[in-house]
C-alpha cells in the first residue's frame, strides 16, 4: 500500500552559507525560541527550515503562512497540484516587503537606489535564498493555474485503471 504523504524528494538541500551557523537545526527550536511554528509547510518544504529569509521572520513570530497564507489544500494535496494561497510573481515583491519595512528602508544608504528605482532588484534578490532550484510544477503566480509539470502523481493511471477493472 500506498503510505499517506506525498513527500518526493523535490526539495534539494542548500550548502550553508560559509561563515553562518546552522540557523535551526529543528522546529522545536524554533518554537522554544517563541517563533512561529513553520513545521507544517517544512514536512515537504525542509530547506526552508534553514533559510535565512523564513528562519528571521520566523523568529519574529511571522511564520510561512503570514506571507503564504494558511494554505491547507496545498498541504493537503496529495499530487501537489493545487497551489498555495499567497504566492509572489516579481511585481509584487517589494510592495509586499514594504508593508512592513518602510521606514526603516529609508534610513540606509544600501537601498536609496532600490527604492529611487535605479537599482533594479527586488528585496528578495539580496535577502535570503528563498528560491527553489528545481521546480516540478509551476503555478501562474497571480491566478494559480497549474502551467506546468512533471506529472507525476500518487495515483498513476495504472493504478486508476487498475482500480477500474476492478469495479
Ligand atoms: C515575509 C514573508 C515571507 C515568509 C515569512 C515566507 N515567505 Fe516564502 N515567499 C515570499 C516571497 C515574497 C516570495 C517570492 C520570492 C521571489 O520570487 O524572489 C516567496 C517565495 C516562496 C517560494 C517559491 C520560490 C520559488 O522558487 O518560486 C516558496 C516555496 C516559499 N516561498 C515557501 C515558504 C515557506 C515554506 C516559508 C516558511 C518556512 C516561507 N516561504 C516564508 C515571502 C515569504
Ligand atoms: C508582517 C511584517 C513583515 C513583512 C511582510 C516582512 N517583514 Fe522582514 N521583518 C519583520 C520583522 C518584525 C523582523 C524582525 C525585527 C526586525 O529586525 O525588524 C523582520 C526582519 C527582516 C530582516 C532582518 C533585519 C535585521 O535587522 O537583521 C530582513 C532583511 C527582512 N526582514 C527583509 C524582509 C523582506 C525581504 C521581506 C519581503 C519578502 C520582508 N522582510 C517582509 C517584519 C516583516
Ligand atoms: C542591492 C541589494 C539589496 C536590495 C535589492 C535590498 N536590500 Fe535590504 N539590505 C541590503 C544590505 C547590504 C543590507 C545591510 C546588511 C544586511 O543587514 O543584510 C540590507 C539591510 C536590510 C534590512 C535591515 C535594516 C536594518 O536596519 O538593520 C532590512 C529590513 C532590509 N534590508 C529590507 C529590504 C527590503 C524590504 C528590500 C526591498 C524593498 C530590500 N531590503 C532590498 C541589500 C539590499
Ligand atoms: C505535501 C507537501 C507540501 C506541503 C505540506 C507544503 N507544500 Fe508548498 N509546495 C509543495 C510542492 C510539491 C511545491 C512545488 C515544488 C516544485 O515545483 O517542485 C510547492 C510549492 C510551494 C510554493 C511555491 C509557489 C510558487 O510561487 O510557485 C510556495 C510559496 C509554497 N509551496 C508554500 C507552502 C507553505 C506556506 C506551506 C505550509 C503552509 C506548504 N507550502 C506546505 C508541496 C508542499
């Protein structure tokens, strides 16, 4: 039989940075610390558990699903073909980060020509590794719609028309 998650291994561990420490080396420790708890989306997300962008804002309590949303037919999903809530296209980068770090962009130097726009750069092109290398499905990022993938799925069509002869 069939075990119940869908856990495949599209998540590719990154190299830590060389001077860094490992942020965190499991949810408990994330939790003790009174961050949000992320293990939920780590299950098949496990990189992002030592990501410097989510491990940061996790500490400050703003877990995957403040940005991502509550996402629970994503998780749920056992093809993993529904995407999750909240997702990103390039546009909406900086005006997502802005929302919280205003005033405080203001103030350095380092971004005067992010934000005067003569720096082409989102937030997320200097902070944080918070890209996959390997996609196996790709999601229109403002509709959702599933435009590609690698079309494998927990229940193949043998398997299906299996389960049909049987009938
Ligand atoms: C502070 C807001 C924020 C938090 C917290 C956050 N994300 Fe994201 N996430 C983003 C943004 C913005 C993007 C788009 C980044 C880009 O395309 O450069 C993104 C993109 C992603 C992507 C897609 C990357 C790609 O290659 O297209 C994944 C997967 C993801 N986040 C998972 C997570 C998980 C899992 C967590 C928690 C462990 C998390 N995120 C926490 C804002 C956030
Ligand atoms: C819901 C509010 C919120 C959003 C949205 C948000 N942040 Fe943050 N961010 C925080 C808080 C709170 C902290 C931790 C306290 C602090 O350092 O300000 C933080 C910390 C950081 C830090 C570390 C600052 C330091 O002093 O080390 C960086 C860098 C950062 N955020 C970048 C981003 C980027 C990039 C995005 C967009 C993907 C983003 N943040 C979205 C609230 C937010
Ligand atoms: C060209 C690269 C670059 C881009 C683009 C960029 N940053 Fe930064 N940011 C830096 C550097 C360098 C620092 C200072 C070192 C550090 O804390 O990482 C910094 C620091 C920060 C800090 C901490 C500031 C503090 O007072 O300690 C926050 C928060 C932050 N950036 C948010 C953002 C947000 C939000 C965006 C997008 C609107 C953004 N950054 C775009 C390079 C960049
Ligand atoms: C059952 C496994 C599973 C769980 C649990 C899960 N994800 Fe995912 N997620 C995936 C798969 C598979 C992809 C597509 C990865 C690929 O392309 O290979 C994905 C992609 C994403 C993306 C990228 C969307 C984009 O911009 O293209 C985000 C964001 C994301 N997940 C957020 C979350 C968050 C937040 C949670 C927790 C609330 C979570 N995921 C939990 C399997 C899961």
């Amino acid at each position: 039989m069939f075990v119940a998650t869908s856990c495949q291994p599209w998540v590719r561990w990154k190299k830590a940075e060389k001077d860094e420490p490992l942020l965190l080396l499991d949810d408990n420790a994330q939790t003790a610390a009174g961050g949000a708890d992320n293990s939920r989306c780590h299950v098949c997300h496990i990189n992002f558990a030592m990501e410097k962008l989510a491990v940061t804002h996790a500490r400050a309590n703003i877990g995957c699903e403040h940005c991502h949303g509550e996402s629970d037919a994503h998780c749920g999903d056992e093809d993993n073909i529904t995407p999750p809530e909240i997702m990103y296209p390039e546009s909406k980068i900086d005006a997502a980060c802005l929302k919280c770090h205003g005033d405080r962009m203001k103030m350095t130097t380092k971004h005067k020509a992010v934000l005067a726009g003569t720096l082409k750069k989102t937030c997320t092109g200097c902070h944080g590794e918070h890209r996959m290398s390997h996609r196996t499905r790709r999601w229109n990022k403002e509709t959702g719609e599933l435009i590609s993938d690698d079309k494998v799925r927990m229940l193949t069509d043998d398997m299906i028309k299996g389960e049909k002869k049987k009938d």
